[in-house]
C-alpha cells in the first residue's frame, strides 16, 4: 500500500495530499484537546461523528451557496477538500453568553445577547489565540478591509442557517467558532469556509434543558461527550444505527 503523504497534523484532525492538484484528504481524528492542547484524550468514536455532522452541514451550506472547502464524503473519518491557504483568522459568532465572553464581561452563562456578535481570534496556539480587532488584522496583513467584510458577511448567513438547522430539532445554537480559507482559481481569489463545523466547534444546548450537546463536556469534565454528539447526530437524522439505512434528515421537533 502506498503512503499517503502528510501535509499536515492538528490537534483532531490530519490533512493528506488529495487525488488530484488542489485537493487534500480531511481525517478526523478521535483526540479530544482543551486549553491549547495542554488537556488531551482519545475518544473512541469522536472523529467519526465530528465528520459526518459536519460533512452534513458542509453539504447543506454548499447547496444554499455559502461557498466551502468540502467536496465530497470519502469515508467514516475522511473528506475530500479543497486545498486552501487558511486565514489566520477565528471568527467566532455567539448568540447566547457563554464561556469566555462570560468571563470576560461578567455575564452570566445563558443570557441572550441583544444581538449576534462577532469576534476574531488570532491563530496562535502558543499565544493561546487571543482575541483580536479588525485594526490588529488588516495593520498585521492578516487578512484585507474586503476579506474582513467576507468572512463576516458569510459567518452571519451560517449563524442564521445553523440556527433554524439547530432549532428544527430542538437545539439552541450558543456559539460557534469558524475559519475560512483562499481558494485560488486561476487568476481569481475567493473567501471559502474552511475547516469544520461540529459539537468540538460549537456550544449546542437541548431548548428544553439546557444540557450541553458540545465539548464543554470534555472541557469542563462532564463525560458523556460520544452519547451527546451521537444525540447531535440521530436528531439531524445522520446517525445510521446499524449502518443499514439511509440518512433521514433532520426530524422537525414539535413544541
Ligand atoms: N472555539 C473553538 N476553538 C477554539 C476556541 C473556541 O472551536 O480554539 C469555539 C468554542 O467551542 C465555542 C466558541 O468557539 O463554541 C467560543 O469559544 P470561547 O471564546 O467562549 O472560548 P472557550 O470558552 O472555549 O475558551
């Protein structure tokens, strides 16, 4: 067998050369890491469901033409992507209060932001990815005026499509964090979405309840991480429990 050159190792996830020029194989891995990588396990089954919600949701976005990376489902844990030159970007979009913007501005976990809000982040692991403003990114070179404006232009029809996603089956969407690439065609450059969208990348919470269906389950040591992305999954109608099926679909929730 042949082996497949690594492009590249993150924290859960491996790039391999795709098939072709310009395209790169996405692996998801089982590792689970926390506070810059400093807390870390391995989750049998993680990477499995990691892809296949966000390959689902990828596929979605593609349709609605919000432009993105994915190509096509390879296998259980792989992708075939677009190769793209990552912006060092971290757009986060949060609804609700939670985690460091809690902290940050003292409000309590739960409440409602008077409307939806962006920050950036900048991608720096031993920095620990410090949250940056439009000033710090276009004085760095980090990305352009027009760039800017893309991301946040795209990062908010993806709040809005992830939140009527999320709230047919029951699921407040917190916050997420995305990131985008440069996807180069011939003469044109174009801002694509990058990367994943998954429980690992979100906070997701049961309307109901209020239970963390996301990674606060490995950060804050709450177990039951795999039960709760499997909940993510068999709701969005995408987890074949004897791998015989078909997908279904997200099921509307009746309140
Ligand atoms: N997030 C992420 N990767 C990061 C930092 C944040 O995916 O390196 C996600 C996180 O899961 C949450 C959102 O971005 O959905 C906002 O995270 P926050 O700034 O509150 O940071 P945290 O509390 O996770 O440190």
């Amino acid at each position: 067998m042949s082996r497949r050159r690594r492009v590249y190792e993150g924290k859960a996830k491996v790039l391999y050369e795709g098939p072709e020029p310009g395209t790169l194989i996405q692996h998801f891995k089982d590792d689970a890491t926390a506070f810059d990588g400093t807390k870390h396990e391995l989750i049998d089954g993680k990477g499995v469901l990691n892809n296949r919600i966000s390959e689902f949701i990828f596929t979605r976005l593609n349709e609605i033409g919000v432009p993105t990376h994915f190509i096509r489902s390879l296998n259980m844990r792989e992708q075939l992507i677009r190769e793209v030159e990552i912006v060092p970007i971290e757009v986060i979009v949060r609804n609700v209060a939670a985690g460091s913007i809690s902290k940050r501005l003292g409000i309590e976990e739960g409440t409602p932001l008077p409307r939806s809000i962006i920050e950036f982040c900048y991608k720096n692991d031993a920095l620990g990815d410090p949250m940056v403003s439009e000033e710090h990114i276009t004085a760095f070179g980090w990305a352009s005026p027009q760039e800017i404006d893309d991301m946040m232009a795209l990062a908010l029809r993806i709040n809005d499509f992830l939140t009527g996603l999320f709230l047919g089956i029951g699921i407040k969407v917190v916050d997420f964090k995305i990131e985008f690439g440069r996807l180069f065609e011939g003469e044109m450059m174009r801002i694509v979405l990058a990367d994943e969208i998954s429980p690992d990348s979100c906070r997701l919470w049961d309307i109901n309840t209020n239970e963390k269906l996301d990674k606060d389950r490995f950060r804050r040591d709450m177990g039951g991480l795999v039960d709760a992305y499997q909940e993510v999954a068999r709701r969005l109608g995408i987890l074949f429990e004897n791998d015989t099926g078909k997908p279904t679909g997200p099921t509307l929730v009746k309140s």
